[in-house]
C-alpha cells in the first residue's frame, strides 16, 4: 500500500461523520470464523476494535471457540458428538468447554487486544452473573437456553475504560454450567445493551441470492421479509441460525444487525467506516 | 450446634469491635490446601467472605490449583515433573495451566460465590496487564518471576461492589503467558493495593516449634526473627515459601501476614473476629 | 456465655442472610420503656444498633423520655396531670418537656452510641422543619398533632454516615413548640423515609391472646384484622396505642411493623437475625 | 427609616464589594448577652445571619446561655456558685447545664431561625464527638477544658445547607458531660474550620481606652500589643476573657477576632458590609 | 445619600425576602436603550448584575446595538435603511451587524461587568449553535425569524460560574448569517432556560394609559388583556413589539415579564427587590 | 483519490498508535497565513480539528487576522501603519481590531466549524479576564504585552466538550483593551495549560537552511541551538519572531513547538499523524 500522508490525512478526515455517528454509541462483535483462527486476520481484528475504542465507541467482543474445544476434547480422547448441528455435551464435556472457552480463548484474545494498547477484561457468562440458562433439551446435556441476561458487570468495564470479552458459558439454577449458541448471546447481550448495532463475523460475503455467486449477495434486508427469503429457499443451512441471531437482536430493539465476511481483513471497520458498508444489513 | 437467639445475638454484639475495625480495609485472602477441595470448606470460605464485604471489608481472593492442573495434564498424557517444587512448564503444559486456572477453578469460584449471594468476577494476570512477568529459568519453561503489578482492574472491580477472584498467570513481553507462584502473587497484590492484611490458607496449623506438635504453634512472628527461626531449623520444608511470601508482604508494607489452617471451618471469620485469632500472625 | 470460636463464626455466618436482605435498607426504632432505663439494656441496644449500621442498615432511632420528663417536673414543683393518657402541657411544662427530651435524653443517647463507636447526632422536630404540628385539643395545651413530616435532615444525617436520634417535640405555625406521640412520630418518619420496617420496643412480650399468659402471644397479624381483635377484646389497654401507630406505619407504606419486648436484651437483633423473630409483626 | 426605592437599591450595590470578600468564607459568631435576651435583638441578629448565608457566607452561630441556667437552677431550688467568674458544677448542676443549653435555648433557636427562613440544625459538643474536654480543677467539678474539637458535623451541616447552632457543652473520656467556655469553644471551632473571622456579641462598645468613655474606643489591636494593654490597664476585669478568646482565635489562624456591641441592632452586618466597622478587631 | 450604617443594615435585612425567593432561579435582562449608552445607567446596570449572582440568582444579559450599527455603517458610508422598523439588512450590513454586536458591544460589556468583578463570558448566537433562523422576508435581506434555540451553552457558562452576555445574530441553514429581534431572543431564551422572569430595559415608564401622563402607568396586565388594549389604543407604536416579546415569553412558560425604564438608576434591583416593583408586569 | 475501502481501512488502523498518543492532551493550534484565507484549506484545517477532537484531544484555536482588520479600516478610510511589524494602534484603530478579531474572524469560525459537527465557541482575552496586558511602547499606542493568563474559561469549554477558539485582545488594568502578538498569546496560553504541543501554521515550509531551497528544511530544532542558528543568519526576517514564539512556548514547559506550512492540505494531520511529520520541529 503505498499511500502519500496526504492521502493518508484525507482518508481520516473522510472518516469524520462515521466517527461522529457512532460516538457514545454501543456495538458488540461476535467474533467468529477463519478471523479467529488466522493470525494476520486476528491483529486486524484487534487494531479494528482498538481503533473503535478510541474514536469513543463502546466495544463489546462476544466469541465462540468451536475449532478449540474440538482440539481439547480429541486431546483427552473424547470424541465431539453433534444433534441438528448443537454439540451434545455431557459433564465432562461442559467442563472442557468451559475451561476452553473462558480460559484459553478468552484470556488469549485479553492478552493480544492488551498487546494493541486497549485495556480489556475477559468475562463469562458466570461473571456477576451475566447469564441465566435451562437445559435446551434432555438430549443434548448441557447444552442451554438463555433465560436472564444481567449486563451491569460489562457496562462498568466499558465505563471504566475496558473493552469487555466474553464467553457464552451460562449459570443455571443449581450450579450447573450450560453451553449456549454464542450468536444468541451475543443478540441478547446487544438488545440489553442498547446496542446500536450488532456484527456477525462469518466466513461467507453475507446473504447471497444464488449461494454459489457472491455478486448475488443481498446487502439490506428488511426482517419482515426474512419467512419470504426462508420460503424461497435463499435462506439456508448455516445461514439459518445467523439469520435468526440478527432477527431476534433487531426484533428486541437493535437498530441494525450486520452480517460480513470475516475473511476480509478490517472488515469491521470497512462496514462501519464507509457508506456502502460490506455484506448483509438487517434493520 | 445448639445455641439460643439470645447468645447468637451476643455472639454478634461481640463481633463488634473487629467489624469496626476492618470496615473499609482491604483483606487479601490466598486460597488453597484443603479448604478448595472438601466442598464443607469450600461452602465455609464462601460464605465468610460474602459476610466480610457486607460488613465492609474489601475481600480479594487469590487462588492457585495444582491438584486440578496435574489432574487435566494426567488427562491429556502428560506427566507432572517438578524441579525444587516448581512445575516444569513446556508450551503445551502453560496452556493446560491458563485453562485450568482461569477457565475451570477461577470460574467455578465465581459460580459458587455468587450462589452465597456474593456478586463477584473471575479474573487473571492477563485482564488489565494485571500482571506482568519474565522467565525465571530455563530449565523451568514457562515458570514466571513478577515483574510489575497493576491492580487498578481488581480496584474496580471492588469500588462496584465486586469481589474479585484471580488466577495467577501473568503475561511476557512478547506475549507468552506465566505460570507464577500463587502466594507470592497474592503477596504482591495486597502489598500494591496496601491491603491491611493478608492470609495464606494452609492445611497446617502454623508455624510449630515441634513440627510434630501441634501445640507448639508459635503465634506471633516478628519479620526480623525470621532468619533466625530458620538457622534455628523451626521453619523449614514446605512452610519456607509460606514464611518468604509473608516477609515479603510485610516487607512491602502489608499490616500483617497470617498463615492459618484451612481445615478448621470459618478459620477466617475465626481469624478476623476474636482476639486470640487462629494459626500464626507476622508483623 | 461459653461459645467456642467456631461456633461463634458459625452463628455470624448464619446471619448473613438477615444481613443481606436489610443491607441499605431503612429500619426505625422506637426506643423506650424498660430498655432505655436499665443500663444493662441500655448498652445491648446501642450495640445492636451500632451492628446494625456497620452491616450496612440505615438505623433511625425515635424516642421518647416520660419517667424523665415527669421527674424533672416533679423537682421544680409541678405535678404531672394526664387526660386519656396524654400529658396536659401548660406553657411551662412544654419548655420543661422540650428540654428534657432534646437536652438531656436525647443528648445522652448520643453520647452513649458514640462511645459505642457509632457515629451519631441528637435532633428533634424543630431541627430543620423535621415535624410540623397543631393543637390537637383545648384541654391538653401544647399537646400537638402532627401536620407535617420534612425527613431531609434526618437523610443527610445517615447519608454522612451518621445514626440520627431523634426528641418528638414539633413545631407550630406561631413559634409555639408541641409535645407529640413518640410512636407516632416514628410511624410517621417511617413511611416518609420509606422504611423496610419499624420497631417498636415496649415492656410487653407482644400482643397476647391472654393478656396473662405470655404463651397466647399472636406472632403475625395483618393490619385488616385489627378491627376484628379489637371486638373481640385481645387489643386493649395500653396495647391499642402501640397497634394503632404499627396500622398508620403499615398503612402508610412501611412493609413491617413489630412490637417486641425491650426488656429481652438484645431483643432489636433477635428480630432482625432469625427467621422467627421475637413480639407480633404487623403487615 | 424613609428611604426611597432608589437609594434601597443603592445600599444593596454599596454592600457589593464587601459581599464578594466573604463569599465562600466561614464566619463564626458567638452570640450572647443582651442580643439574646431583647427580642428585638434577637429578631435582628437572626435576620443578619439568614442574609449572610444567602451571599454565600458558612455561618456558624455559637451560644452559651448563662442566665437561662440561673433561671433553671433557681427553680429547682439550686443556687448558683461562682469561684473566679466560672460556676461550680456539680453533677446536678451539668444535667441542668446540658439541658438548658442543648435542649432549650440551642433548639428554641433554630426553631426562630427557621421562622425566618433560614434551614438550621441544633448540635452540642457532644453530636459527632464534636467536643471533647478534661476536668479543669477540682474544685469546679464538672468545669472541662477542651481538649480536642472535630468539626466534620458542622461541615456536613453547612455543605448541606444548614446554620449550624452550637451549644457548648464538651463529652469527656469516661461519659461525663462538661460546660466549656462558651467563648474558647467558639475560638476553638473557628481556628479548626479555618475561618474568615470569629465575632464576639457582648454588651460594651469594645475596647475602651477609658472605660468610661465610649468615645475612647480602640478600632484596631494587633495581638502582640494585648500584653502592653494588659500592663496599661486597658484590658481588665470582663474584658480580659474577651480579648484572651480572640488572641487564641487569631493565634490559631483565624483571619480577624472582633468585639462587637451586641445591643446595636444589626451589628453583625454594619461589621461585615462597612469600611469602618463597629466595635474593636483583633488580627 | 446619607444613611446611617444602621439604616443600611435594614435595607440589607428588608431585602432578604426577595433574595430567597429568587435563589437559584433564573432572570433573563433584555438591555437596550438609554441605560446602554449612559456611563452611570451602565455602571449602575453592571453592579446590579453582580450583585444578583452573588445572591445566588443565574442572571442572562441579553442585549441589541442598534446605534453603534448604525455608527460603524455611516464610518462605511452606507445608509441605515428601515421598513416596518426592521433594518434592511445587505450582505455587507449582516458583516457589520455580526462585527459591531458580537466583537464590539459584546466584548465590551464583557470588560465592563468584569472590572465589577463579575466574571463573565460573551457569546452569540453562533456558539455552540445557539440561535437558528431563517430569512424572515426577501425585501429585508439577512433579517432572520428564528426557528431552533439550544441553550446548552449558555447553562453551561452560569454552572461553572460566568454571567453570560448574549449577542443577537442568529446562524443559517447554509452557512449565513442572521440579525435576529433582541427582545424576541431574549424572549426564547427565557422561556428554554424556565426562567423565572424577563425583564426588557425600556426608555418609557412602562405602559400608560394615557402616553403623555407617566401617572397613568398600568402596573399590572394579564396577558389575555392584551388584545383588549390593543383595541383600546393603549398599547401602540413602540410598545407593539414590547409587549409582544413579553406575550412571547409567558406564554411559553416564563413566570413574569416586566417592561421597566432603563432611565431609572438600578431600575433593575428596585423591580426584583421592591413589593411595589417597577414599570409595568405581563403575567 | 482512488483508494479502496480495504486501503482505508488500513489508513485508519496505521493511525492508532498517534491517536493513543495524543488522547486526553491538549493541543493549542495557532492559526493564520493562507489557511485562514484560502476556503479550501479553512474547509481542511476545520475538518482536521473535528477529528483531533473526536479522537479525545482537546484542540485549542488560536487566530490572528491581520489582512481583514486592514481591510475594515481601508473601509472607514484609515490607513494602516506599522513599527518593526507592528501595527501602531490608536484608539480608533483598537476598536476596529477587536470588532474584526473577536466579532468577525472568530465568531465565523465558530460557525464553521459547527457546520463540521464541532461544538465550539468563540471567545477573546476579554472573556472571563483570560488575557491581562500592558502598553508595550508610547509610540505603537494600543498594542499591548501579556502580563496575566487565566485560562479557566478555556478549561470550561473543553470540559465540556466545546472547542475554544481564541481571538488575541486582552484588557489592561483601566479598561482599555490591547491588540496583543497571536504568536505569543498561543504559546503563553499552552503553557499555561500544559499542552503537549503548539502548532504555527505558516506560509512556509518550515525553517529552511537556504531560504530559496525547500529541501534545505531543518526538521528538528532544540532550542539551546536557537542562538547559534540566529548568528548564523538561517532565523531571519519572518521567521525571528516564530521561532520566539516556539522557544517561548518551549521554555514555560510545552512539550514541543512545530512550524509548518499551512499551505499544505491537512498539515495538522499529517504533523498530528505521520512519523516523519511536517516543517520544523523545536523541542
């Protein structure tokens, strides 16, 4: 890239009224995808986040760790077991989830944001009691649905200057630690917020008309035409749940969920930084 | 226990003074022995340190988790190997040590406190640069020596109304993670937040003139008489990192440093709230 | 009072959950009768109180002060005159009450409580407007009936971290000063400061079925039921006073009123530290 | 007085200059003699301290209430002794003492400030630990020197808004209660609230160089001259207590003592909000 | 003036109620007129000012310029045009207008209440967006009607302290600017800012009855009069937009509007702090 | 400017390091020359304010206006006349001055800069007593020297969320107001305020070895060099009294002073945000 400072200064300057837009405002990520496995993608993310911090956006990063609990469970000969595409998760299992999730994914991702200068924290969903859940299914073990979300614990990170990362392990009534879907956290999370916007990371372009054409992607969808998009077949397999997640952090109240390629690096801040903004927008 | 409302309410009366005098001192609890694996004690601490912060105590709990570690390593095939009681940490060991610490013990700590109504967050040296360390040697691996502490994360987290709980790993400079020693930890925290006191939960009474006799037990320790006790052949074996990290404390300016048995029940409340106290006290 | 340490650690553990469920809550007592003559008595409430504040309860404590009114009266000559159980208040007997009560009573709790260790200031109904009366009869002279009820003073106090005691005498409308119902008057800051509970401490058990046989005491009556006990002859006598200033309390939004036995020690902590309580709850 | 709507306005503007030095500032004012006794004085002084709050000056009114004492004593059959000025008070004498201080004439005057609009809160030295003293001789009984002045209840009241009003009764170590020097407690007060300037109301014109002749008043003493004073007889007999109150004020960092005649009507604002002053200053 | 200093410890005293019933409110002054260009009107006007921040009232100084505009453009050669009384406003006069009223009148109103001792700020409607409008007529040029008023800044300057002084242009939607109605602005800014009165400094009595005889003032008039007086040819020529611009104020919610004679030295203070007042009051 | 978003991106992620840099410091901008005047430069210089501000820097303007203050006074037929540099100011001429700076230059800024999205308000020397100064010689009239700086009302406006911008008059002791060096008053005012750095826009490259090659630019200057520089004829003509103001700034504590070409598009920025940064530095 070889841009004069010139260009540079103006490139900045054109960031002005997105940066204005957003200030104050509150975004959650859902990190996700190749973005978390790839290491040039992972320090893009991170200077994204920093970035945003900076420029007076309160950041939350919600992630998952699917690649990493499967590598742990294989590692003590455990084999992973899925039902309609949920991990069937027994006790052992819950426990290797959670030590995966909230302690290596979670504390690595503390440690490379720290790295970049912004001042994080990583909680789980156990923290000051984050988030409440019940046994999805007798089938599934400890697999949960959320019922509670208390947000209070991540707000004082994000006004005392920390940028919050979270792991969506659950509580329960009696103790039990439950698995919940990290895209659903992350909506919930970022209805209770306030958000003004949700981000899934994903490893397609966004929703495409004809899935096997990325010049077909769909980039603004109106949620109220999501059941015709299902009907006609255009919503399918994997995007089904991401759809869902936006739906129900739309339907509870936030104003836009996005749905972009985390392949490409800096996406975050392409789709908040520039008109035309990247993938698929639900409003 | 069969004791009358009336002499209950005496029993609090009595408490009194030692109330009075803690309010709005900061108390560093390190964690460990016995009292973190029989589930009676575990309830025990628990509840004693719910009832220190609502009697206005600022309570940091430090905790380790070896038995847990060398549990999961057993799991993945590795083998525990120990040089002068330091773990010998290789690259996949550290991870298994993070994941342990802040992803299983760290956690579930925060789970139980939070039953006994206690709000409290999981933290480790990772969260906030809390921590920072260098290699110790190179025989060890990724055995750590602190280098810096930064407790304002773990001072926020109070100034909320949060008990914080933290895990003793800490980060390098180039990104790599520490495994470092939970009690001298625990001693640098309370020494940078000036902590009134600090108290190392042990499975032995305290410090014996006879190690064989329990009612040897010295109570009182001036740090200066230290060396002596020690050519004198009183502290040795496993005390001996117990009594470095107490001087250490002391020597950084914590009040006093007490080393008490956790397989009395409430040996803390016991320790805080009579005169005569419990175990062994270092000033 | 033989209690081992570990007991006693066991009965403050035991408190905790009373301690949570009224920490920065508001609780008014009415102090009087034997309890505020016996000095035994006398040191068992102030230390519950000062308990209670250091857990975090704003305490409000209203008293009255009868034998020393009547007794100053009787040194200066004038005989004490009572119409329905109310004092006739010439011109020189309400300075003589004024006095007594916001001199000496009240003065004297302070003193005692700070040597306690608590924090507290001596107010009455003149001090910042607190309570606003008029004449309530011809006959009684300066014998008032509350008109109005500004607690800012009485908040700033706990605020500051003070426990505010508080002489029942009331202002007029002309710069006269009036004597008023100590019960009442704390029913009335009660439900102005919101309060979780009042207590009123009398030289009775409680109500009994059989005013003789302090084993019929009625544990718990709802306030809608006081007509009918008052029919059926169980509220008489010096108890109606008591019940009705507990019905104004409730009515006027205070969750609980309780009439307890002062003369019990320790009675105020028994009520609010065990399950069954002590005296008859009104709701 | 006949003065125009127009020159009212002047006078405001006039008092302009002197309103700007003491916003902010801490005045103490002692009140007494005839300024207390002379409802027309009274009405007037608490007119002038109601106006110094509302420019934004802390006023602190100290009062004693010698012949209110007398009075009480009389009635109860006590007479009153006096060995060098000071009354010998025995233990029926200091509750009568505590009584009519803090309980009649402290509240009877918040009650009048009230009625002026003016929020105030009556305290004694026992309110807060405000006051502490030790026996003075033995002789006198329960006659304390002050030994230790904690001024953070009078802070509080002014922060909040209040007048504070002041009776000077002091606590001692063991719970006894003792009369202090109504002048030294104010000297006392003023110096540990760092104020502007402390003002005597009494009943002579101020420091007369011929006691005889009012005209012969002395506007301006400087400290270092009262011993020369002392020697030329100028500062003698009732007096002496006077100046020594304000050489200890002055010593203890208070800006300016004054001596102010107390039986001028609206003496305390011809001091503060003219050039010339009225009566004598000490700096 | 010769008034004793006891006299004038009595005006002060008969102040007192005016001042506590306007503390902490606020008073929107309209200047203009002869009291802008007299030096002892303005230094009468000044004082007044600070005199009514000092008690406690948030006082906003809106003011015109009509003659210096009219000066600086004859210095330019150009004639000062008027239709309807409202100046034809070219793009060379809104330069002149803006420089005159925001640089010099402004600023130097800005000095003046400063050497009072009144800190102070000048701004227009330009800062912080204060004042929108729009072109009022074609044939008038940069005339504006003003369409948006945001008075953050103007509560930001009294919280911190400063007495702001306003001038009257008003910004466009494209970047112009506009000559605004001073009386009309003060008007709005009084009722934005729930100010308590305005009061508009005229060189007229107030409303008479009969335009000759200043006996024939009206003291009092309902706004719901106005049209009546109107019909009666009462209110005419120059006090048309007078009494509008109060109509204005109170019915957009500000308690009382008052046309009072500039002319008159600290016609201000005698109207806030008189029972009579001055001129004539809309309500 | 063909750059695409992934570019832009990237642009704004190398921007992250300056950005931490710079957060919560104060930065004081002088601004003059071409940039002032040139309506695509004026439309950079704001845009590059907004963002230094959105980024969390305090910027403080700073602004002569030499060309429009002779312009006003060729209107009203004055010629303008200067002494070594400085404009001889009469009275009429000093009126002049502080109409154009303070009511002209500045309040168009002010509007300008909101059309950007900045909040921001114009204020002079004059407001809040910010500039204090004194005659510099008989012969030069109203020009004037810094003797006070009060930059309160800056710190006001900042705190806020404002950005001041400054116009150069300030008050004398009497009254008057005084034209005084922008330059200097830039650099008195970020000392005062302890800036991190003071920029000069100029219209040159910055301080050039051969002043008729811009490649002999001196990028870095510390100012113990200054004289030796001075001696060897490189600070001459213009440029003596810009470095003065840098070695000024320098000297009273300003971290470091740069001169550079406001003639470049988004030189702040490229100064603000680049490594190699723009014109001359002095340190």
């Amino acid at each position: 890239m070889d841009i004069s400072n010139s260009d540079r200064a103006k490139v900045l300057v054109q960031a002005l009224p997105y940066i204005q837009k957003y200030a104050g405002k509150t975004i959650v990520v859902k990190y996700g995808g190749n973005a978390m496995v790839n290491n040039d993608l992972k320090d893009a993310v991170m200077s994204d986040i920093v970035l945003m911090q900076l420029v007076g956006i309160n950041v939350v990063l919600v992630h998952g760790g699917g690649p990493e609990i499967s590598g742990m469970l294989k590692k003590i000969g455990k084999e992973s077991r899925f039902v309609d595409g949920l991990r069937v998760t027994d006790g052992e299992t819950i426990e290797v989830v959670q030590m995966v999730l909230a302690g290596k994914v979670n504390k690595d991702l503390v440690q490379l944001l720290e790295s970049y200068g912004g001042r994080s924290v990583g909680l789980c969903g156990l923290d000051g009691g984050m988030l409440k859940a019940e046994k999805l299914s007798d089938d599934l073990g400890y697999v949960g649905e959320i019922t509670k979300v208390n947000t209070e614990i991540i707000s004082n990170a994000t006004s005392n200057g920390y940028i919050p990362i979270i792991a969506t392990v659950a509580g329960g009534e009696n103790g039990e630690v439950f698995n919940v879907n990290a895209d659903i956290a992350a909506a919930r999370i970022a209805a209770e917020m306030g958000a003004e916007k949700i981000i899934l990371m994903t490893d397609i372009r966004g929703l495409l008309r004809d899935k096997d054409d990325e010049d077909t992607i769909i980039p603004v969808v109106n949620v109220s035409d999501v059941p015709k998009l299902q009907n006609q077949g255009i919503i399918t397999g994997g995007m089904i749940p991401k759809i869902d997640c936006c739906v129900e952090a739309v339907r509870r109240g936030v104003g836009r969920a996005h749905i972009i390629d985390g392949r490409i690096p800096h996406s975050i801040l392409i789709e908040m930084f520039s008109d035309e903004g990247i993938g698929t927008m639900l409003y």
